[in-house]
C-alpha cells in the first residue's frame, strides 16, 4: 500500500489546525516574511473545515493574540464580547446557591480585559490569517501515521487511507493516503492527540513526571429571551450536582453577543462512581433555578463535547523529539486554574514557531534534530511561569475535594500568589479511579423533559456528526473480549455512560449482553480512549472530514 501513495515535501507540516498549530503556522510565516525567507508551511486539519471539529468555552485571554497580532481588532478577528461581569457560585441544591465574594475567588479565576468568544471562529479567523501569510491549509486531512527516518526520527506524517469499507476491503471510492514529509513536524491535535500519545510513549516523554489528567466538557448554545440576555456575563459554578457523588468539576454560562448563551458542565475525569454520567449531570445542572430561569423559553442551538487536559505543569511531558514538537493541549500547556487553554496554547506554538525558524535559517540542511533550544525559551517564557504558579491547584483539588481544595488555591493564589513552597501531585490516573457497581451508590438520574433537558441523540443531531458508515471502526478494542469478560460485570460497562454521544450501548444479544459500538455517532471527545477502566480502547482518526461539524462553538 505504501508505495501506491504520493509523497510531498515541505518544510515544516503541522498537524491540526486549533489554536495551537495555527499560531505555530502564523508566526512561522510573519519571521519568514520579515526577513524575506522563503518557507513551506502545511497544516492538517481533520474536521471538514477549520473549527469544525474546535469546542472550548470560551473565555479568550487576549495576551498571546496581542502578540501575535498587534492589530487584530483592526483585522476583524471575533472578539466580539469583553466580559463585563464575573460571578462565581457555590451550588448547594436545584433551588440554592451561595455566590462566592470578589475578593475569595481564585485571582486566576477573574476575567477582566478577557473576551467570551466561540473559539471555533476565532479559529477560523486564524486560519484565513495563516493562507494570507502563505500557509497550505488542507481541511479533511487526518494525520492518521506518523513517519520515521532510518535514525528514527520523525519525517512527517501520512494522512489515512479513504474508501477502505467496515470489512477492510478496498471500494471503488479507495484513494490511498498520502504522505507529506517535513524537515520538522509539529504535533498541535489538542487534548489527548492520538498521534501525540504515539509520540509520548515511543520517545518516553512522560518520563518522570505525573500520569496526565482530563475533564469531560459538555456545553450548549442558547438563543434567549432578549430580556434575559446579559451581553459580556461571565458565571461560574461549582457544588452540585457533581458533589452530590463525591465528583469534582465546575460549570459555566457565558452570555454572548446577539442573545446567545453558553451553558457547560465539565466533569473531572477522575470521578470515582461508575454509575456517574457526565451527560446527566449535565442536563441535570441545567434544572438548577439560576440556570433555568436563563434557559427558559429560549433555543438550544448546538451541543457537543470535548476532553480537556488539565494535569499543567506536573504532568507536561518533553515537548521535543528528534524531528518535531508537541505544543498546546497535545502536550498539556492548559492552566487549569485559569480554566483557560488557548492562550496558553497559542503561546507555546508561537514559541515553537521562533525556536524553529531559528534553527532552519541558521541551518539549510537541519532536518531531524531534537530542538533542544526550545525547552529553554519555554522556560524562560510567560507561559512556564504562568504553569508553575498554578501548578498545585488541580492536585489541591483531586486531593482535598471542593472544599479544602478550594480553601488551599485560594491561600496559594491570593494570598502567596502561587509560591507555596512545595508541589502537590497526583499520581493517579484517571483511568484506575473507578470503583466497581457494587461499591459504586446508584445514582438515578430523571427523564429529560424536553425543554430544558434532552436525550442524547437529539443533542448528538445538534452537533452536525457525520461518518462515512461503510470504513473501518475508528473506537477500536485492543482485546475485543475484554469489555464483555471485564468492563460489564465489574464496571457495568461505564463506557455507556461517560460517552456522551451514546457510541457505546450495552444491547442483548443471544441472550448475553454485549457491547455496541455505534461509532458513526462519535463526537471526537475523546473521553473513552481516556477513562476506560481497562485502557482497552484506542481512538484513531477516522476518515478526514468526519465527525461533528460545529458552527461556532
Ligand atoms: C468545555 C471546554 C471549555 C473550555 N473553556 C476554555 C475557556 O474558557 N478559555 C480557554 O482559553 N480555554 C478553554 N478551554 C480549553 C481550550 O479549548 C483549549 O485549551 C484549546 O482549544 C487548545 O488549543 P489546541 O490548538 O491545542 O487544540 P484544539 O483547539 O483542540 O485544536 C486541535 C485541532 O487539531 C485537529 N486534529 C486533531 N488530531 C488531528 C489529526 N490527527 N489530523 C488532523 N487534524 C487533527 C482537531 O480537529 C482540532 O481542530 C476549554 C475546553 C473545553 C473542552
């Protein structure tokens, strides 16, 4: 098959197209312009067009975009709604809450001179910047293979096969992959890359630090009731209905321009009830009084989900490899404290970005080198600081619960101003925190009404998936037995519920249960490749341009 495909070369490719990758891609192109350097820049990206495949809250702090574009306001890029108001509540029930003083929030948590964006189209901004300064981008590209040099280092990526059948047949639509080769290639697939895994593990790149950890974000657009509508609101929650099984995580309600809310709950992926499921404590929260009130009457527009990584600087692994970088959520640059990822993603691109263009303009012939030089611009850089002053607020959280957790960020944001004088960790993985059905409490969780609450495949129609039905199964198994023997008994199968597109069903078949994989519904969230209890399931890029097609979220 290999030798039926076609090759490209370029300098540097990138895949995937997120803030990240395009903010590498941007300020590559800027450098080669300024000093009249010719450079060959592509980027990949899976989803049928730039953004469609992006879901983040969004709360944009605009440092790594002043310095990328100075001039972005004039250059109209989407940042449309500064925030105007920042709340945070403690949920204790359906009906109350208490809401959290100024001055006791988290200083990281505040939002002023921030932005509520949808982070889709600032994406898609970003894209349309990178094609004027030069850069190929290819949508519906997925970068399915990573290739290796004779000396093992990275040489580019080949994008998958299309027109291969559920039966691994070739059909008559069959057009192999294609390889593009690159002097440097640069990893930017966002939270839980499944070539970033690949990469983490053959080079060791975790080596000595903290397993990574995730959440689960399940978010909605709203059109409301204009009179209910508060253009730049930012509020934050956290408490029930979480709590209520011992789960830690935290929600938002974002008003945006043009009477659009987001609503969000994201779940920490280290919950330990396996009768817990994200979706409805989700759907749940949205019956909260407060929410309620906002929702009411109004238009859910779009619904989807998407893992973010949140481990910080405890769990970053090497972002440098002989031949490439990992940069943004790939690797895990988020600050969690923050809840904020795309800045600090755009800023490790844009230092990945300088580190290479050093080197390939001092250097012609570079091609393969492990770019040690980038380690100590990032550690010299905002963006380390930034990490290390909040390296203790996830551990604080995972260890003491909302509470003490939420007592600890707050001595150590605001008062010590993230200096306490130790590093908390967790060295558990999200994966080995599930207790079995029989120590786990039921959890029932009420029917949807409708209104305010739904099922999950009338939120899945609102997010636009779509597969091609007729290809491989991109949620493979590695032991296909292990689920039934292992998962179902023991777990009662809690893939059923933490997916929260309803891809994996527990359906009776021959009289035994068994596991469905409707994989056509997948959202690309990745959570399944992250939580199973059996590290059993492997996410692999399905056919480019499949997956959900989310307009602006
Ligand atoms: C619910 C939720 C709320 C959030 N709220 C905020 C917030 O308020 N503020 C904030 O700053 N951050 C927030 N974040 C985090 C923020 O979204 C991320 O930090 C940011 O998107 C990371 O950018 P990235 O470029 O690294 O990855 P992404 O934005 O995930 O982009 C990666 C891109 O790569 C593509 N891709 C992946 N694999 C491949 C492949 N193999 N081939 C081709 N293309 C590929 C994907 O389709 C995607 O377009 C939130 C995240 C979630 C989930």
């Amino acid at each position: 098959m290999e030798t039926e495909r076609e090759s490209m070369d370029f300098d540097v490719v990138i895949v995937g197209g997120g803030p990240a990758g395009l903010a590498t891609a941007c300020k590559l192109m800027q450098l080669a312009k300024e000093s009249e350097t010719e450079l060959s820049v592509v980027v990949l990206e899976k989803g049928s067009e730039i953004g469609a495949h992006i879901l983040s809250g969004a709360i944009l702090e605009p440092k790594a975009l002043n310095e990328l574009f100075p001039d972005w306001k004039e250059k109209g890029a989407p940042l449309n709604t500064e925030v105007t108001g920042d709340e945070m509540h403690f949920y204790t029930g359906m009906e109350k809450s208490i809401k959290v003083p100024n001055f006791m929030i988290p200083k990281p948590m505040h939002n002023d001179g921030n932005y509520i964006v949808s982070l889709g189209n600032v994406a898609r901004w970003m894209g349309e910047q990178a094609e004027a300064l030069g850069v190929e981008i290819f949508p519906g590209f997925a970068a399915a293979e990573i290739l290796y040099s004779e000396d093992g280092s990275v040489a580019g990526v080949a994008t998958g096969d299309m027109g291969i059948g559920a039966d691994g047949e070739k059909k008559d639509s069959f057009e192999p992959g294609m390889e593009l080769r690159a002097k440097y290639t640069i990893f930017a697939e966002g939270c839980r890359g499944h070539l970033g895994k690949q990469l983490i593990k053959k080079y060791n790149l975790d080596e000595g630090k903290s397993p990574q950890h995730y959440g689960i974000g399940l978010k909605e657009l709203w059109k409301v009731d204009k009179e209910k509508h508060q253009p730049g609101l930012v509020v934050h929650g956290a408490g029930w209905p979480l709590g209520e099984s011992g789960a830690t995580g935290g929600s938002f309600l974002y008003h945006l321009e043009d009477q659009m809310v987001v609503v969000g709950l994201i779940v920490d992926l280290n919950y330990s009830n396996t009768h817990l499921s994200p979706f409805d404590e989700f759907q749940v929260f949205k019956h909260h009084k407060s929410v309620k009130t906002v929702l009411e009457g109004g238009e859910r527009i779009s619904y989807g989900a998407r893992a973010i990584v949140k481990g910080g600087l405890n769990s970053l692994p090497k972002m440098t490899f002989p031949g490439g970088l990992i940069v943004g959520c790939d690797a895990g640059t988020l600050n969690f404290a923050k809840i904020k990822g795309s800045h600090t993603a755009m800023k490790s691109g844009m230092i990945a970005a300088e580190t290479l263009f050093e080197e390939l303009t001092t250097n012609a012939e570079s091609t393969g080198k492990e770019l040690e030089s980038f380690t100590e611009n990032f550690n010299n850089s905002w963006l380390y600081q930034e990490l290390h002053a909040s390296r203790n607020f996830g551990p604080a959280m995972h260890k003491f619960g909302t509470y003490i957790g939420g007592a600890f960020n707050y001595i150590d944001q605001n008062l010590l101003g993230g200096k306490m004088p130790f590093t908390l960790k967790d060295d558990t993985p999200d994966h080995a925190t599930l207790k079995t059905a029989e120590e786990s409490p039921s959890i029932e969780y009420p029917s949807p009404d409708g209104k305010i609450s739904f099922d999950k495949p009338s939120s899945v129609f609102l997010s636009n998936t779509n597969h091609e039905e007729d290809q491989p199964a991109h949620l493979t198994l590695i032991d296909p037995l292990i689920p039934i023997g292992t998962n179902l008994p023991k777990w009662d199968e809690p893939a059923q519920r933490y997916c929260p597109a309803g891809v994996y069903e527990v359906v009776e078949k021959d009289n035994d249960k068994q596991l469905q994989i409707n994989a056509q519904n997948c959202v690309h969230c990745k959570t399944c490749d992250i939580k199973d209890p059996s590290q059993n399931i492997t996410w692999v890029v399905p056919e480019g341009g499949g997956g959900p097609n989310y307009p602006n979220m």
